[in-house]
C-alpha cells in the first residue's frame, strides 16, 4: 500500500537539486529572466506540466 500525500499537510519546502553544465544555467536563466519570472517558477511550472502531462 503507497502512502498518499495529504494536500493540507503538504509544505512548500522541498528542496530539488539539479547538477548541470554551468553555460546550460546561465542560458537558462537568462530566458527565465527575459520572461520575467524567477528560475524557481519556472522549474515549478515545468514540473506541473510534466505531471499532468503523465496522468
């Protein structure tokens, strides 16, 4: 039986960490900032379309 997250419990400070190639990041966060919005959003929103995408 997997455990099941409880929404009301949840918090919003996990942490994530990714290693990449450091002209990658800067490349990256040079477009983030272009559209104005902080690399934390993007990655955030990244990762929800993943999920639904999957689902």
């Amino acid at each position: 039986m997997s455990r099941q997250p409880n929404p009301d419990a949840e918090r919003l400070s996990k942490q994530v960490v990714f290693v990449l190639q450091p002209s990658l990041f800067a490349a990256f966060e040079r477009r983030c900032r272009d559209r104005y919005k902080s690399v934390s959003e993007v990655l955030r929103e990244l990762m929800a379309a993943y999920v639904r995408q999957e689902e």
